[in-house]
C-alpha cells in the first residue's frame, strides 16, 4: 500500500495537481455536524440545492457506503497579479480570478477522471470522482487528509500554495493508509475577517453566504440588498478579497499554476459599457468556456449596473438607460439605482 500511495501522488503530480493527501472516508464526522448547524442558523441563503442534499454531504459514506478512502487532490490557480489591482479602476468590473480563465469544473473534472482511469486499471477498485458540484465536503476531508488547513475565511490554506486552490476528491473502496491531518498555522492572524468588504466572516471559519460578495453576486438571483451594494465597489461576479490579502499567499506562484487558468484578456478587466451591451447571445458568445456562463445575461447585467452605480461615472448612464425598461424587474431595480446614484456630483466612493 505505501507503493500505491507513492505512486498515486506521482500520478497526481503528472496529471497537474500541486497538493495531494489519503484520508479515511468517516475521517470528518464533525464537518456533517457544522454543516447542519450552518443551514439551521440560515448561512446559506438561497442555495436550497446544500440542504436538500446536506444528508450526503455530510459524509462520504452517506454519499456512497462503500467508499473507505478519500483522495484530496489541488490544483493551483494562483494569479500573476494582485487581484486588489482594479479596485479603483470605476469603469472596469472586476472578475474573481478563478473565473477569468477556464472553468475550472471541466479542467479539474477532466484530471480526477484521468486518475480515476488509472487507478481502476491499476487495482481494479471501485471509485467515483467529485468536484464541487457534488454533495462532498471537500474542504474538511482535504483538512483531513494533510493537504491543508481550512482558514478564518473557511478556504483551505496549504503552506507552499496558499488558498489559490481548486479542490477535487476520490471516494474509493480501496482501505488506503491515511495522512496526518494538517496543523492550522493562521494564529492571531484576522487580515481575511477584516478585509471582508461586508462582513460576512461572521466568526473565524464561519461564514454568513448572505452577506458574501461572492454569493450576492453569483447564487442570489433577486435584487441585492440596499445596504451591500455600495460595498459591492466594481466587483461584478465574486470576490477575493479574503484570499488576497492572507500573508499565506505570498509563497504561491504563478508558475505553480495550472496554465488553463490563465486568464483570458477580455475577462481581466472587462469594460462595464462593453457588458451592459450584452444581449443573451453576445454574453454566451463571450462567456463560452467560463464559469460566468452559468448565471446568465440577466444576473450580469444587474451586477454590472450595481457596479455603474458606485463608480461615480456620468460617462456610463447611456449604458443604463437602455435597462430601465428592462422586462426583467431585478434589472430595472439595479438600473434605477444606478441612475439615481449617478445623478449625485459626489457620490459616496466605492469600497475596495
């Protein structure tokens, strides 16, 4: 078995994954408890699709029974540049850096199935793959399995990669010799809860989805609320903030980063003009290949009048009128306020 796993972490390697540990699938009772007591307190907000299904989430075996042994893999998506970089840039939205590139569902989905290959031709064991489409707790059984530690933020945090992480697991009926759990090495450290731009670390490891940037922008299909959407700034789909500003991060390298990831020129710093132009048509056209392509025109469109409305930028109220008779009401809402805002010399700035 110890020449197994030193070849399962060689195939790993040569299948572009960075990090790499075994854990035992009952390795994380407590991460079912925690996500129980997340969804009765509310966290999670609109995405129904978490507790519908939290019953299989909370453990591999109540996913799949037969699974013994879980693989954790990572593959780095760590950026060339600072992602706080456009924060003043009022014309310009900004796109979370996993986003910019390929959508990394199909990249990782792609090496998992290639291990998964290898594997059952290897021992002739049963194995199911996951990304974070799937009910799977992946963050805790990487935890579990040595390739991190789940920061205040809640992401996982790896001493030579930091958080720039995708994450994809194996449920296997191998019995695999598990790794040492990792050690947490956050300390006293609370830059990622105090650079949260609304708050939303509620508690070290703990956080409120309806508060986040990244859910307000990308999971919530309503209109978002009044008193988020000035700190919103120009982000218009997902937020790094937490990521960016962990001490962590300074030892990840863009060369350690999956080249797939790149991102592509005419996502890094997107004119909110060129987007609020987008019918649904051009918007497929230009988010084909992306993870953005999943919230459609619409949601874009109402995150990038948002981001209109804190730039401060009379230039752009042509780009919102066309959306104040907009059909879809959310959009119309956004678009109101985003012309009411600009009516306004001196608005307030908007929050990096």
């Amino acid at each position: 078995m110890a020449s197994l796993k030193a070849r399962i972490f060689d195939k790993a390697a040569e299948l572009g994954f960075c990090a790499w540990g075994i854990a035992s699938a009952n390795a994380v009772p407590q991460a079912g408890e925690r996500l129980k007591e997340w969804i009765a307190a509310g966290h999670h907000g609109e995405m129904s699709w978490i507790e519908e299904r939290a019953e299989q989430r909370a453990s591999p075996q109540g996913l799949w029974p037969e699974a013994r042994s879980v693989i954790a893999l990572a593959m780095s998506y760590a950026p060339a540049t600072d992602p706080l970089a456009l924060a003043e840039a009022r014309d310009r939205g900004r796109i979370s850096v996993y986003a910019q590139g390929a959508d990394y569902h199909k990249v990782v989905k792609k090496a998992l199935k290639a291990m998964g290959r290898w594997l059952a031709d290897e021992c002739g064991c049963q194995l199911k793959v996951f990304v974070d489409t799937a009910p799977v707790m992946e963050k805790p059984l990487s935890a579990a399995a040595g390739i991190g530690w789940q920061g205040k933020h809640s992401n996982l945090l790896n001493r030579e990669h930091g958080s720039w992480l995708f994450l994809g697991v194996i449920y296997t009926t191998l019995e695999l010799e598990p790794d040492a759990p990792a050690e947490p090495h956050c300390g006293s450290c609370t830059r990622c809860i105090d650079a949260c731009p609304t708050g939303a670390i509620v508690a070290p490891n703990l956080v409120d989805a309806r508060k986040c940037i990244s859910y307000l922008t990308i999971e919530h299909a309503g209109p978002i609320p009044h008193e988020y959407r000035e700190a919103i700034g120009n982000r218009i789909y997902g937020c790094d903030d937490c990521l960016a500003v962990c001490p962590w991060n300074r030892f990840a390298s863009e060369a350690q980063a999956n080249q797939a990831f790149a991102p592509r020129p005419e996502l890094a710093a997107p004119a909110l003009a060129d987007l609020l132009a987008l019918d649904d048509s051009t918007f497929r056209q230009l988010f084909s290949g992306s993870p953005i392509k999943r919230i459609g025109v619409n949601r874009m469109i109402r995150n990038c009048l948002i981001a209109v409305g804190n730039s401060g930028d009379s230039s752009l109220r042509p780009a919102v009128l066309r959306h104040l008779e907009s059909q879809d009401p959310v959009v119309a809402d956004a678009a109101k306020w985003a012309i009411e805002r600009l009516k306004d010399p001196n608005p307030a700035p908007a929050r990096s």
